[in-house]
C-alpha cells in the first residue's frame, strides 16, 4: 500500500445524484471512504501521464495553491 500522502488541500466537484449514490455504495461494499478512491484515481491519472516524477517536484508556495475566487 502506497505510503499515507499529506492532504492540504479540497477538491470539490460536482456529480449527478445518482452516481454519487452508486459510487457511495460500491465504495462500502469494498470497505474503502469516496476520497480514497478518489485519491487513487487522480493519483493514477496523473502518473500515466506524467510518471512518477511529480512526487520529487517541490511543492508550490502557499499563495499558488489557494483556491480562485469567483
């Protein structure tokens, strides 16, 4: 199992009912929390891409992470 990573920051999104509701409950049956499934994936997504180089790369000030405003 991959090493705990540290979570600073919220991703919001927006999903249909239903499908949160599907996804709530394969996510029980498996015994694992939505964001732990969430996290793999976009953990996933991004090495497929971009290897597993980006964990090396520094992490952004704090003014860089901060969510825009609308």
């Amino acid at each position: 199992m991959a090493t705990q990573e540290e979570r600073t920051a919220r991703l919001t999104i927006l999903i249909d009912p239903r499908k949160k509701a599907a996804f709530e409950q394969l996510c029980a049956a498996e015994d694992v929390t939505p964001s732990q499934v969430v996290r793999r994936m976009i953990r996933e997504y991004v090495e497929s891409r971009i290897g597993t180089s980006w964990h090396d790369a520094p992490t952004p000030p704090r003014a860089a992470r901060q969510p825009i405003r609308r």
